[in-house]
C-alpha cells in the first residue's frame, strides 16, 4: 500500500495567522476614540490613524501586483538598497498624506474587507516558488514565498503593535502571534554580521527573554556567518527583553538607547553588533 505524501514543512509558516491579526486589528481600531485616532507613534512622524492607512495600502498593493499582476506607476532607477528604501517611503508619504481626508469609519471598513482578500491571496501562493519581491533586508536577492509571506506577516504585527503601544492596549506578545515574528526578523542575523571580522567557528548568540522569546545562534565559517541549531559557547551572548525587541530591530528604538537595556555576555563589541540589526526597509 503506497503511503500519502506529506506537505514539505515551510521553514516559517505564518499564512494561517493572518486571519487572527486581522480580527484583532478590527476590533482594536474599531474601539478607538478621535482622540486615540490621533496619537502619536513610535513610528517617526505617524500617528495612529496614519499606520491604519499605511496597513490598507500594504492589502491593496500586494492584491494589485501579485494577484492581479498590475504594477501601476514603474519606480525609477534603482541603483542600490538606499535607492529602493527612498522610493518606498515616498509611496508611503504619498498615501498616508492622501489618506488624510479619509474617515477612521471608512478606514476600518475597507481593512476589513480588503484583508480578507489579502490572507486569501497569500495562502494560494506556493510557498517554495520564487516571490515576486526579495527580502532584501535579510541580503538575499531572491526568496521563497514563504519567507515573502512572512515578512508581510512581521509587517502586520509590526504596525499593529505599534497601535497598541500607542493607545496603551495590550500587546501582543504572545508565544503563537510573536515567536514567529522573532523568527522572521531573526533571519537579518546572519547578514547583519556580514562585514564583522571573527575567527572561524566563532559563535554570537541572541535571547529573547520570556515565552514567546528563544535562542539564536549565528557561526562564523569561512566564507561568512550562519545559523546553527545549538552551541555550547559563544564567543558574546545578547539577552534581550521581549518589550524591547521588537522596537529594537524595527529602528523603534537606537541602538544606543538598547545598549542601556540589554545584557551582553563576553565579547562586548561582537555583542553589540546585534543592535545594529534592522528587520525592516529602512
């Protein structure tokens, strides 16, 4: 009797957590006063209502380019990572400066709706087929869709925290909703160290603290740094809280502030590498 073949396992698999980000960003916005609406974020200049705006084109572009292949307005020349950083915040400014004369009420509703579609797109994507776009900040100039959707997916998470952060509602930090969030952003690790000198088989290790936290470990070889599952030493061990993590990596917080509340183990330089990290176009 022939066995049924069993679905590869995707390395980060989030498309089925799109759906419960979705409901609590709805009933999140949907308790918001004027007021709420309008405060200020961690996320430079936007306020609440801005981020809203920004979450809404995020669903309409990938549903316009991915699923129904139109591009619209081609960028101009993009020469390098500054380049590519420079265009997509003057399309975020653009939409969130047009988006101001669009009520809260309407907002909400047109997120609702178009996320709907948006998590039904992603999971008709075959994870292990090239994406559409790079995760350029993790250096790789092709990835799986898998790791395109979970990106898309630290996004998500990423801007609704910072809501939350701002309104003072309950975060969420929570062991389904924000290891695989850690996860995703911890695939910077490797590319951050890139130009950091070291001795072959030295090892960096990164803990985040807390249930929904875990170990990373990066080694040097001898052509660049990787991932290994475990180590019995390294070389510099980062400690960080998981409150913190988050803002760290998502240039919420600098890195010199972090250096006040992290904890590093041996090697102080090595260590402080990892504050450098950004897990985000910036």
């Amino acid at each position: 009797m022939l066995k049924k073949n069993k679905k590869k396992p995707i390395p980060i698999d989030t498309v089925h957590l799109f759906p419960v980000l979705d409901k609590l960003l709805i009933k999140l916005l949907r308790s918001l006063d004027k007021e709420q609406w309008n405060s200020a974020t961690i996320a430079k200049h936007w306020k609440v209502k801005d981020i809203a705006a920004h979450l809404l084109d995020g669903n309409i572009r990938t549903l316009s380019f991915s699923r129904d292949q139109y591009f619209g307005q081609q960028p101009g020349p993009i020469h390098s990572y500054a380049d590519l950083v420079h265009y997509l915040n003057q399309l975020n400014h653009s939409w969130t400066d047009a988006l101001q004369r669009m009520s809260p009420l309407l907002l909400t509703d047109l997120l609702q709706i178009t996320g709907k579609q948006y998590s039904k797109h992603l999971k008709e994507l075959d994870p292990y087929r090239d994406a559409i776009f790079p995760v350029a900040w993790a250096g790789q100039e092709v990835s799986p869709n898998w790791f395109h959707i979970a990106r898309e997916y630290t996004e998500k998470f990423l801007h609704q925290q910072q809501v939350r952060d701002a309104v003072g509602h309950q975060a969420l930090l929570t062991k389904r909703l924000y290891h695989p969030f850690l996860q995703t952003f911890m695939q910077a690790l490797p590319y951050t160290y890139r130009n950091t000198a070291a001795e072959t088989g030295t090892v960096v290790t990164v803990k985040i603290t807390g249930k929904a936290g875990g170990k990373w470990h990066i080694i040097k070889n001898d052509r660049e740094w990787a991932f290994i599952k475990k180590a019995k030493q390294a070389a510099a061990t980062v400690t960080i809280d998981p409150y913190d993590a988050w803002k760290l990596f998502s240039r919420g917080m600098a890195p010199a502030e972090a250096r006040n509340k992290v904890v590093i183990g041996g090697d102080i330089e090595l260590g402080r590498v990892v504050l450098e990290m950004v897990s985000v176009m910036a």
